[in-house]
C-alpha cells in the first residue's frame, strides 16, 4: 500500500467547509483512496473512497488531482459533531491484506 | 443490522487474570480483525481471520489469542494480563461492493489492566 502523508492537525470554523489534504506520491494505477474518521473514543468509520474521479456522498466529497497523487476530502458545512481524526489510506481496492491506519488529521470544528 | 457488536464495553483487569473480549457481527462477513489503540497513537493490527476456523497474526499477536469457529463471532483473549496491555480494542469486520473493500467497526473495549 501507499504510503500517505496528512497534516497532524486541522481548525475549521462550524459551518463553514473543511478540506482535508492527502498526499500520496507513490500511488499506483489500481490503488484507492479511502478517508476513515474517528470521532472521540468510537470506532473508525468509513467515509468515503475513490480511484481516478471525484467522488461525492451523503457525508463528503472526494477531489483527487488528475495525476492522483494528492487527494482532499470536503467536508461541504461542517458541525462540531465532525471534530475528530480523520485518516486517508491508499490501498488496492481488491487488497486481501489489512488495513494499516496512520496518524491522520486530528479536525477541530469550532464555533 | 447491528453491525459490529463489542463486549464489554469497560474492563479492569488485575495483572495476571485473563479474559476474553466479545465481538460478533451479523453482516455475514468473511474477514474480521481485531485493533488496538494506545493513547495518541494508531489502530495496530492485533490478529484477523479471513474466514471460520482461519486465523493469523497482525502486528502486535503477542499476549493475546483468537478463535473463528463461526462467521458471526471473533474473541479475542488476553491468556494473562499485563499493563502494558492497557488499551481500546476494536473489532472490524470487511464488506466488498463492487470490487472495493471496506471496514465496519465496532465500538470498542476500553481495557484497563491494573
């Protein structure tokens, strides 16, 4: 899996939109890129993924630059309830291994 | 669906008891594994199973043993405890749709081994 690298911390003000920035340099042609978020103390939960395009759902969208190698999740109107870290992982999508988490970005919304 | 289901949820533990944390999903999924988390640190990959009555170790198996005799359930447990083994454990299970992997969690197991 690619390696990616992300800020260690983030504020965004309620309300407004939160980009989160991935840089993963040595992607290749069939890895993803997936965003996971940890809110305080719960479990890791899925947010969203992509290959090439944009992508967008109920929770974020997805920009990945054209030679894929960065990424920014968007938080489109951010609540405090979206405080927490969020960690972006590149993996082949078909990938029988494990999933490695980092660090990730620790997202501060504030009022 | 419940999802990912964990059990306790809180634990204090005496250096030397053993125990077993719980965790059972009803999604029908193959793959399950089992997380630790330390203050200000990761998740780190204790043990996953691909399938019922296959296991094999992650990044950090020592001091902790599992089972899969079922789809449903995956226990993970600690033979003897130590403090050093103080920590939130999570569970996860693996979904695929349309040739992309995911992961459920649970909600985790707040260990503390005095």
């Amino acid at each position: 899996d690619a390696k990616t690298t992300q800020p260690p911390s983030m504020d965004c003000a309620e309300g407004r939109a939160a980009n989160l920035p991935c840089n993963h340099s040595t992607i290749s042609g069939n890895e993803y890129v997936y965003w996971y978020r940890q809110i305080h103390s719960q479990g890791p939960q899925y947010i969203i993924h992509g290959l090439k395009n944009n992508e967008t759902n109920e929770m974020a969208s997805l920009i990945i630059t054209e030679d894929r190698k960065s990424s920014t999740l968007i938080l489109p109107h951010a609540t405090l309830r979206d405080t927490a870290v969020y960690y972006c992982i590149v993996r082949s999508g078909g990938s029988q291994g494990n999933l490695i988490f980092g660090k990730g970005t620790k997202l501060s919304v504030k009022p | 669906n419940a999802g990912v289901t964990q059990t306790p949820k809180f634990q204090v533990l005496k250096t030397g008891q053993s125990m077993t944390l719980q965790c059972a999903q009803d999604m029908n999924h193959e793959y399950m594994s089992w997380y630790r988390q330390d203050p200000g640190m990761g998740l780190r990959l204790i043990h996953y199973s691909v399938g019922a009555g296959i296991t094999d170790q992650g990044e950090v198996p020592n001091g902790y043993n599992v089972s899969r005799s079922t789809t449903e359930d995956f226990p993970l447990r600690l033979l003897s405890a130590a403090p050093s083994q103080t920590s939130v454990y999570f569970c996860a299970s693996r979904w695929e749709a349309r040739g992309v992997k995911g992961y459920t969690f649970g909600s985790g197991t707040r260990l503390t081994v005095v």
